[in-house]
C-alpha cells in the first residue's frame, strides 16, 4: 500500500517540483476519503497537480467506466462562472424525442476526481449543489438518486476545488459552515527558493507539450478504494496520540481555554477531530508507518484546522490593516494553531 502510495507522490513531484508536503497531503486527504480547497494564486501548478494525480491513477479525462448504468470519468474539470447552474454540475432530465421519454442527463460531478477551478466565481446556489454532492457522495436527478461513491465496486468521489484568495472582485467566497465539508484547506504559495523556481523553468525550457501529459499510472483506481480501507482498519492511534489531538482539539476553544482567544473567536468541533486523526493515519501511512506518530498529527494539523476556526475580528482587523489582505487571515490563523500546539503539548 504506502509502496504505491508512494510512487504516487513520487509522479507528482516529478511534474510539480517544490511542493512535496502539499502533494503529501493531497494524496493523504485521498486516502482518508475526504475533500481538498486549494487555495493559492494562478499559475503555480494546482490544475497540474489535480490533473497529475488523476492520470497516476490511471483516471485520465478521456477515461469511462461504466457502473450502473451510469457512465463514470476518470477526472472531470468544472471551471465556475457566474452563470454556471447548479444542474451543469449535477445534471438533469433531458427529453428524448425518439423514446418520447425524459432521461437522466449525468454531470461532470459523475466522475472519480472532480476538478472544481475556482468554486468562488460560481453564486452560492451553484456553490451549494457541488457542496451537497461532496457531503452526501449522491445526486438527486429527477428524482431519482444516484451514488457518487460505490465502494464495492472500487468507485471513489474525490473533488479538488481551487480558490484564488487575492482576486475577490465579483467572487462568493464560500461561507465558513460549507468549508468544513472539506478534510483539508491546503493553501499554496509561491514556489520556496531561487533554486526550486530555476528547476521549475529548466523542466519547461526545451518543450511547448505539459510533462504532466507523460505521466502513466501506476496503479488502477480500485485501489484507492482498497488502501482507504485498509488505512481505516489497519493504522493504530495510540493512547498518548488521542490524548495529544484531544487537547489540541479542546484548546482552540475560547469558551475552554481563555487565553486562544487572542487568536480565535470560535475553536474546532468534535467532526474536525475525528477528521484531524483521520488525515493523520492516511499521512502516517503514506510514509509506510503503521500507527500515527505526534509529528503525523502536526503536519496535518494547519491544513485540517485552518479552514474551520473562526480568527479574532479585532485582531484580524488590526493585522489586515498592517500589511496584505488575505495574508493576514492566514498568519493569525497560523500564529493560533502554533499557540495552541504548544498548550497541548506542555
Ligand atoms: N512547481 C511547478 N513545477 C512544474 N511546473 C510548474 C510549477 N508551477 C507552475 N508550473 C507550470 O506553470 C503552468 C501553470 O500551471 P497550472 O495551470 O497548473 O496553474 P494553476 O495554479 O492551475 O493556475 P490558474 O490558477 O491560472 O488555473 C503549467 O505549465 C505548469 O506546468
Ligand atoms: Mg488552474
């Protein structure tokens, strides 16, 4: 299992260089069958990535599997604009004039990796078809309820939704009670150091073609599936570990623990503590160990809390007038999850 899983963080890093921990956790968040928000500006790499991640898996767009009477692809891509309609990302009955009868029209959310480029263009209403899907892995057309996820027959439903956190002009940013449909809100900067970026170019500088197209898979998507499970039952939390994520858990609540409210106006909820040891077994196992270390829960910790606490208003104000928008938001999130990672250590 963590052989392949892998070899699968291996291709990514051979296409998008200089992002191993967030292809890590991608990956990890696939393992542990739950949903991405990239967030990051444009231009470093997240449609490649998600388009990576499909092709490894042997779940090109070009690629149908057939299930149910349903025809599943491989990877879809939904680029949200204002006028998309919540039924172009589900579907709808469509009439057939030779069997004189309606018939389901299936979205692009029937697919086993779906790519959602930037949610945050799209009206709530669109929003929220796709966000209803992800929670409830089914789709309602007609009527009649179709499932996203059939597990036993190796049919996953992984969406990857990107977000471009800078530009908010005409934009609905998603309300903070639909982000916690997602494991992990992974936010990308720009590529660490000179020399990344300069391996970056040399990968492009004597081709036109994407090096994401060379890519081949190294497993059949059953797999997913089957490592999912596998990662469920098999990867051990140990009691000092439980211990560990409880206190963290508890510690991000004011109402708790006085002092986090420097940083936080609401903390985490039990749900993001039963997602945050989730996420740390898929990452403890993609490294190939078989029971969760202190150090799996820490990397996951920022990715799988940000998006679900609530930052100090006066505090973020205070900051967001000292320097960037969107980055202030992040840094007292980040400065809050530091804090409280140290109370529940100490
Ligand atoms: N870290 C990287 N490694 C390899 N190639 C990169 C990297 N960053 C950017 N590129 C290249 O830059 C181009 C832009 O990538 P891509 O379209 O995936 O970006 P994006 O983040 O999805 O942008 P947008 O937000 O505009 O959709 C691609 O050709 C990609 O191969
Ligand atoms: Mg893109």
């Amino acid at each position: 299992m963590a052989g392949v899983a892998k070899e699968v963080v291996a291709g990514l890093s051979s296409v998008v260089l200089g992002y191993e921990y967030e292809e890590r956790l991608i990956v990890s968040a696939l393992l542990a069958n739950g949903h991405v928000l990239l967030e990051g500006v444009p231009g470093i790499a997240k449609t490649t990535l998600v388009r990576g991640l499909s092709r490894l898996l042997g779940l090109g767009e070009d690629v149908v599997f057939e299930l149910g009477g349903v025809g599943f692809r491989g990877m879809s891509r939904i680029q949200f604009t204002p006028d998309l309609m919540p039924s172009d990302v589900t579907g709808s009955l469509v009439y057939n004039p030779a069997t004189r009868d309606f018939e389901p029209r299936f979205g692009p959310v029937f697919a086993y990796v779906v790519l959602a480029d930037e949610i945050n263009r799209a009206v709530p209403r669109t929003q929220s078809a796709l966000l209803q899907a992800m929670q409830e892995r089914s789709v309602t057309i007609g009527g009649r309820t179709y499932p996203l996820e059939v597990r036993d027959r190796g049919k996953f439903f992984f969406v990857l939704a990107t977000q471009n956190p800078v530009e908010q002009e005409g934009t609905y940013p998603l309300p903070e009670a639909q982000l916690d449909r997602f494991l992990m809100r992974i936010v990308m900067d720009y590529p660490s150091s000179l020399e990344t970026e300069k391996e970056i170019y040399r990968l492009h500088m004597y081709r036109l073609t994407e090096p994401v197209e060379d890519l081949e898979p190294v497993v059949e998507p059953v797999w997913v599936v089957e490592a999912q499970d596998l990662i469920a039952r098999e990867v051990k939390v140990g009691e000092g570990v439980l211990e560990y994520v409880t206190r963290l858990i508890r510690s991000t609540r004011p109402s708790i623990f006085h002092p986090v409210s420097k940083y936080f106006e609401l903390g985490a909820s039990p749900r993001a503590g039963v997602f945050l040891i989730r996420a740390a077994k898929a990452y403890a196992a993609l490294k190939g160990s078989s029971e969760v270390e202190f150090s799996d829960v820490d990397a996951v910790l920022f990715p799988v809390l940000n998006h679900r606490l609530i930052p100090n208003f006066e505090r973020l104000v205070e900051l967001e007038s000292e320097g960037e928008r969107f980055l202030a938001r992040y840094r007292l999130i980040r400065e809050g999850i530091e804090y409280v990672k140290k109370s529940a250590a100490g």
